[in-house]
C-alpha cells in the first residue's frame, strides 16, 4: 500500500479528527499531509476540487481512493492500522448515532465561529479571525469567479454566500439582518448546549471506561466528540486545552448557566492530558 496523504489545516476543526485517529493508532509513518490554506481559500482552487468537490477538508487519498470528510477518512485510518480499537457491537450503534449528533447542522463549530451573537461580538469578530477568515476567502473566490471553468457554479454561488456575511462585519447591516444572524447564532448555542447536557452527558455517565464504549484508549466517536467539545471551547473564548473549571466557566457565558455534569468535565481533564492532545494542540 502506498503512503496515504492527508489535506489538512491548521486551524480546521474536522482536520484534528483524523489527526487524533493517527496520532492514537502510531500512523505517523503512514501517512503524508499536505496543507490547503483555508485562510487563502486554497480549497476553491480548481485543482484541490478535482480532489474534493465539495471544496472542504480533510480529504484523504489512499490507493486511488478519496475519503472527503472526517467521518469517512478516520474510519479509513482506522482499517490501516496494526493497533485498531476493538469494536463492541453492542455499543456500536449507539456511538454511530453519538458521530452523526456530533456533526449535526444545528451546533456546527464553524458556524459558531463566523457568526455573532449580539452587537459587541459582531464589533469583536469585525476585528479578529472570522471576518479576516472571510475576507481571505473572498479574495480568491472573486478571482476564480471570472475565469469560469467546470467548478463556475460551485464558485459562483459560494462567492456570493461567503461575500453576504463578510458585508455582516465589514459593511453597515441593517436592524432585520443583524437580528437574523444573532438568532441563528444564539441558536446554534442553545442546541450546543442541549447537546452536552444531554446526550453527551447520557453516553458518558452510562460508559464503564475512561473513553466511550467503555474502553481504556480512546477510539471512533471518542476522536469527533473531543474534537467537537474542544472547539466550541474556543469559539466561546475559552482558551485550548485549559483546564474544565475555566473552560467550562467560558462555555457556560454562551451555552447559560446551568451546570454542566461532572462526567463531562472528567471526559475533558483527561483528554487535555493526553500526549496526542498535547501534541496537536486540539482546539
């Protein structure tokens, strides 16, 4: 088998999914990465949607064959490696609903990154990462837009879509817009917190072990759902890998007071110690 490569970024929140899954399972051997600048909208480019036409990472090539999100490239890591988690199978389907929940629309990471809350988060935002994120992006989208091509459409509509909400933070929105947003985000924080308090909180209080599953070592869901958790952290304003007492202290400013179960908090303690957390920076 020939060495399989790894579209990766940085700062991209899905990325550290695989990353975790081939730092756990000792792929670092195996497996090349290769950067696509997110922040320069590098994933628009032609070439990268020949690999990927959805224009998203992580994408992952092995044998002639591209895995094009994180569920499908950790699960192909997962069947490369000599050490793989054992699977129960009657936890299986559990942790299968447990994945999907993680990436669901409703508490997305990269929508509570790029949309404001309120007018001071706006004016916060205007001037920090997601409006210089958008206009990176922006740039190259207006570019490949006049040079058509067999991704014009693809192009074209994300062109328009990433230009509406950096006019949120750069232009003047009007009253009904700025409202629209705030509720969406606001929302999205809501379903976070939901989502915690509820199954995550189920899941965790019901497992034996120290990871999902019941096992000792992390496996599957245990990589998105860490990945998930450590994001949000951040987009709250919470610093990466800090201890549960501060990082919960910043979550619960956006997901509301109610206390977070103490199973959730040992969940986190436990990873930030973890070498491959440490390594990666998870945030």
């Amino acid at each position: 088998m020939s060495k399989a490569v790894l579209y990766d970024f940085f700062a991209s929140a899905w990325c550290q999914v695989p990353k975790l899954a081939i730092e756990e399972l000792g792929l670092q051997n195996d497996v090349e990465t290769k950067v696509v600048n997110l922040l320069e909208g590098q994933n628009f480019e032609p070439s990268y949607l020949k690999i990927n036409a959805h224009g998203t990472i992580p994408s992952l090539q092995v044998d002639g064959k591209t895995y094009d999100d994180s569920t499908s490239c950790t699960r192909k890591l997962i069947e490369m490696a000599p050490n793989a988690p054992k699977k129960d199978t009657h936890t299986d389907h559990e942790l299968e609903k447990l994945i999907r929940a993680v990436h669901s629309d409703h508490h997305d990471p990269n929508v509570l990154l790029l949309l404001a809350v309120n007018d001071e988060d706006r004016a916060e935002k205007a001037k920090g990462l997601p409006a210089a994120f958008l206009g990176g992006r922006q740039k190259t989208l207006d570019k490949l837009a006049t040079e058509g091509g067999e991704f014009a459409d693809f192009i074209l509509a994300k062109q328009k879509f990433n230009g509406t909400l950096l006019s949120f933070y750069t232009g003047n929105p009007d009253e009904a817009t700025r409202q629209k947003i705030y509720a969406d985000a606001n929302g999205q924080w809501k379903s976070a917190g939901e989502f915690i308090r509820g199954e995550v909180t189920h899941i965790l209080r019901k497992t034996p072990g120290s990871y999902l599953g019941g096992a000792s070592t992390p496996g599957e869901a245990d990589y998105h759902l860490i990945t998930w958790l450590a994001r949000i952290i951040t987009d709250a304003g919470g610093a990466a890998g800090s201890v549960s007492g501060e990082a919960f202290a910043a979550l619960q400013k956006r997901i509301g007071p109610e206390p977070i179960d103490p199973v959730v908090a040992g969940y986190w303690d436990g990873w930030t110690q973890r070498p491959s957390f440490k390594k990666l920076g998870v945030h």
